[in-house]
C-alpha cells in the first residue's frame, strides 16, 4: 500500500510541475509577428504632423481598386502588402506621404528600393514641369519600423518622420 502511496504522490507532484512550467510559461508571439497598427491613424498624425501640406488626395488598401493604386507608388508585389495608406498632393505638387504595412518585415528592404525608384521617377518629372520642387524629392525620406516602411516628401519630413516613428 506505501508503495502505491508513493507512486501516487510522484506522479501527482510530476503533474503539478508539469502544470506549474506551461503555466508560467505564457504564449510567446511568433516570430515575425509584428503588433498591430492602426493605420487610419497613423494616416491622421502623420498628414496633421506638416501644418504645411496642400490638400491631399489620400488612396488605402480597403479601397475597390486597392491593388491599381497602389501600383501608382510602387511596382512591389501586392500580395505582399497586408496594408497601404498613400497621400499625394491633389494639385500634382510634390507632396507625399506613404506607409505600407508588409506581411513580413523581411520584404522591407525590397519595397525601399522600389520607393526609392519611384522618388527617381517624381524628380525625372518635377525637372520638366516644377524644378522649384525638386529639393522636396532630395529630402525626401524612406524609413523602416518593423515590417512599416514610410516613404515623406514634405517641407516638415522631419516631423511627419518623427509621427511615424511615435505611432
């Protein structure tokens, strides 16, 4: 009967053990997994960040042509996006602000370059139609936060960055 009472006594305090690991363990994120953001938000702070701007045209990706418009900032592959918000100035000035929301932050680096291919595009443009503009486009900026990427073209680029980087 002792031996049976041990044997029980093991097998309950292996139990608890057992239970006391996994419990105190938590669920780890996986990896990759970056939190969620709000990017109608973000879109807020960010385009309120330059007092400056002219009236802006803003597309996203919950809208119908999602995928059309956003082939007007960047040729990066869509289904790689998990979401977009891109401002440009309504009157064709030089002005935008961009952020897009990758499904693997790893893939941001690929995107930067075609934003950077994009901004070649908009001086190739602005030198025949508004060379004024032009020093809006060589300050522009392009930064990564986890698997967001923001593309600037702003007067205050530093403090649309800074919105950027607080959100």
């Amino acid at each position: 009967m002792k031996q049976i009472y041990r044997k029980f006594t093991a097998l309950v305090c292996v139990l608890l053990l057992t239970v006391g690991t996994v419990g105190c363990g938590g669920e780890k994120p996986a990896q990759g997994n970056e939190p969620a953001v709000d990017m109608q938000t973000l879109q807020e702070s960010m385009l309120a960040a330059d007092t400056t701007l002219p009236e802006m045209k803003v597309v996203t990706s919950d809208e119908e042509q999602a995928e059309l418009n956003f082939s007007a900032l960047s040729d990066f592959e869509y289904d790689r996006v998990q979401s977009y918000f891109y401002a440009y100035a309504s009157d064709g000035g030089s002005q935008e602000i961009a952020v897009v929301q990758l499904r693997d932050a790893g893939d941001a680096a690929a995107l930067m370059n075609t934003l950077q291919t994009h901004l070649e595009e908009r001086r190739g443009a602005l030198t025949a139609y508004a060379p004024d503009q032009l020093p809006l486009v060589d300050h522009a900026v392009i930064k990564q936060k986890g698997n967001l990427v923001a593309m600037i073209i702003s007067e205050k680029s530093g403090l649309v960055q800074k919105a950027f980087e607080e959100e």
